[in-house]
C-alpha cells in the first residue's frame, strides 16, 4: 500500500496514472462512437441500441464510475503535472521542435483536457436532461433518435460538437503518442510507426464524430420519414 501511494505522488506513477486513465477514456470514447454510428443505420437500431444500454444498469453504472473516476484523475494529474513542469522551467523554449504537430498537440493537451470535460457535461445535459436540449421543447425520453437529431439540426450545438472532435483529435493524437513514453514501452525503431498509427487513430475517431452533425445538418440522417418512424417506435414501447 505505501509503496502504491509513493508510486502515486512521483512524478513517473503520476504520468503513469495519466496513461492508464487515458487508455480507458480512449477505450471507452470508441464504444461510445461505435454505438453513436448506429445513428446512421436509422431509428429502429439506434433506439434498440439506448435501450439495451439502459436496461443494463449494473454495466451502465459501472461504466460510469470508472469513466467519472477516470476522468477526474486524467485531468487533475494532467494540470498538476504541467503546473510542475512549468515550475521547474519558467522559460520555455525559444526553438519549436521539426514535429510541429506534435509540439502543437502538446501544448493545448492541458487546454483541450478541462475544455472537453465541460464539454462532455454539456453533452450529457442536452440529451438527458429535459428543457435544456434545445431543440424547442421536444425532448422525448422514450426516443432518443428524435432527441439526438433535433439537437444537432441546432446550428451552433453542432458547431460546437465539431470543434469539441477537433479538440479530442489532437487529445488523441498527443496521448496515444505519449502513453506507451508515460508506461515505458519506447522504441526509436517504432516511432513513426507509432507516430503515423496515432495519427491514423485520431483522424478517423474525429472524423467519424464529425460525420454525425454533418449528417444531421445535410439531412441524411434524420429525415421526416426517418423521425416519423421513430416516433411509431416509441409509441410502441410506451
């Protein structure tokens, strides 16, 4: 036990904890999106999908502790350690490094970190809880497809979904870069292989996020037959 909390106040089992909780949110951003794209396959899976969820409490509450806990150990760390770096180096470099990407992923992980924080409480709030969803009134918590439709057709929500996957990209990038560095597991021979991967897997997360407002917003998802249909379901299982 003392030296668990030892290995927790250093320095490396801080960075350590970082990439850990980082792993599971990275785990668990793909679950969420893999279940968002169903969106695309219409409302009868979709709402399917939401139910089962639901239905599942134990699975559902656990995820959401290990998420919440996650979360709150990611981002706290994350400050404390660039509140320590910045400490220990109050002037930082004059030169920035050939990888522009990465020294730009870097600097904005302690932004991007609390800025998607709030955001995912926003989130959160606008499809769960009725009167903030603001889409005119409409929230119906036995069709979640009309709900998550309605919001995005919301100019400015989906904007700001955008910009949150633009942010989580480079949040990706950067901590799939760094977590195998944070755990030990370094190799000058596969850096660019684990460079190009990093990217590859932050591109496609982000841009797979990207597509669901876009869709909504060009009415490829969500159209009056789609949301008419919705509603039968919904109908159905009251």
């Amino acid at each position: 036990m003392q030296s668990a909390l030892t290995l927790g106040q250093s320095t490396v089992g801080q960075k350590a904890i970082v990439a850990v909780s980082g792993l599971i949110l990275f785990g668990f951003v793909i679950g969420h999106l893999a279940g968002n794209l169903l969106l695309f396959a219409g409302p009868g899976p979709f709402n399917a999908y939401t139910v089962a969820l639901e239905s599942a409490v134990p699975l559902l509450w656990g995820i959401r502790i290990v998420v919440l806990v996650s979360v709150v150990s990611h981002v706290t760390l994350t400050v404390k350690l660039a509140r320590r770096n910045a400490l220990a180096r109050p002037v930082g470099y004059q030169k920035v490094g050939p990888d522009r990407l990465t020294t730009y992923a870097a600097r904005t992980m302690v932004i991007s970190g609390p800025l998607l924080a709030l955001y995912v409480a926003f989130h959160l709030a606008q499809f769960t809880v009725p009167g903030i969803d603001f889409s005119g009134g409409a929230f119906d918590h036995t069709n979640v497809y009309a709900n998550v439709v309605r919001g995005f057709r919301v100019w400015w929500v989906s904007a700001i979904y955008i910009f949150a996957s633009f942010l989580l990209g480079l949040h990706l990038y950067h901590g799939a870069w760094s977590s195998f560095s944070s755990l030990g597991a370094q190799h000058r021979r596969w850096d660019a292989l684990r460079r190009r991967s990093a990217i590859g897997l932050a591109l496609l997360i982000a841009g797979a996020m990207i597509s669901i407002p876009l869709a909504v917003q060009a009415r490829l998802v969500g159209s009056a037959d789609q949301l008419a249909e919705s509603e039968a379901l919904s109908i159905e299982e009251e």
